[in-house]
C-alpha cells in the first residue's frame, strides 16, 4: 500500500512521492532489466524510461490497484521496445574482475556457478525466461506475473513449470559438457 500511496501523493502534485518510488524499487527493478538485457547501461537506461513513464501517469493521476506488477509489466513493455528497435545488437559483455590472492579460489567457484546459470537461462526462449527472472530472483507470485505481463495465471504457472524442466535439460546438457571438457 505505501507504492499506492506515494502515487496518489503524486497525483495530487507531489513530486516528491516519486523519491521514495524510486528508492524502493530502483535495485530490484535494475537486477531485473540488467538479467534481461545483459547489459548494465541499457539498464540504467530502461529503469530510467521505466521510473519516467511512472512519473508521467503519476502526473496524469493514475493510481494502480497493485504497484508491484504494474510496475514490472512498464519495465517489461520498456525492455520488448528496446529489443524492438531494428539498431538493437544484442551482444554479450566482457567481464573483468580482480580479486585479491586469498580470495580467488572462492570468488572464481562463485562466479563460474553464478555465470553458468546466468547462460543457462538466457539459453531459454524469452516468456520461460521472463517467468522464471519475475518469480526467483524478483520473489514475485504467480498473480503478481500474470499481471505484469497480461497473461492468465494458469499461463503463468505453466510458463514457470515449463521453463524450469527446459533449464533442467539445459543444465543437465552443460554439466556434460563441463564434465567432458575438463577430462
């Protein structure tokens, strides 16, 4: 109740409200989009349209009946017309870290996993993928999903189970893999 809240405050012309909006959601919401886009600048960028298209239907006095998905389905909408756009490359970044000597071992095993399931669910098809980002990483429910992106819940639910054996397979084959390739 206090995203509704802060957005009937900004309705009613207090821009201020749209502060504590962003404190509260601009970490998960940029996890989400970065998880999608691979790309931490194209992120910023789409939390940014995001928190603006907020802002405008704020300002237009808008209050949705839940925040959570409203606010999931515009960065969602967001990331589909950046992916839209005919100059949209999407490219895999190159990551370097350092990390001090003691903590390498530790740091190397943590990412690699990390990374490993990263590549495994951007391996899915982009609605298993979608479902699955919304449910485990932003702790969403089922009705919360099927709100944000328009879809009934038991489409969800499927989505989720469906997207969960194919990350099953797709994990099952890459371990394979790293098993005959480290021999």
């Amino acid at each position: 109740m206090q995203d509704e809240e802060s957005m009937r405050q900004l309705a009613v012309g207090n821009d201020a409200a749209m502060d504590s909006i962003i404190f509260r959601h601009h970490k998960p919401l940029f996890g989400y989009l970065y998880r999608m886009t691979l790309d931490e600048k194209v992120a910023e960028d789409l939390v940014q349209d995001t928190f603006v298209a907020i802002y405008q239907q704020g300002q237009r006095g808008f209050v949705p009946d839940r925040f959570k998905p409203w606010l999931y389905k515009i960065a969602t909408n967001t990331c589909r017309d950046y992916w839209k756009k005919a100059s949209t490359r999407r490219e895999l970044p190159i990551e370097t870290q350092e990390a001090s000597p003691a903590s390498v071992t530790n740091l190397i095993d943590r990412q690699v996993e990390r990374q490993w399931m990263i590549d495994s669910l951007n391996r899915l098809p982009i609605a298993y993928r979608t479902v699955l980002y919304l449910r485990f990483y932003q702790d969403m429910k089922h009705s919360e999903i099927a709100a944000a992106l328009e879809l009934p819940v038991n489409t969800v639910k499927t989505q989720v189970v469906r997207g969960l054996q194919k990350l099953e397979s797709i994990l099952k084959e890459a371990e394979s893999e790293r098993e005959v390739m480290s021999r």
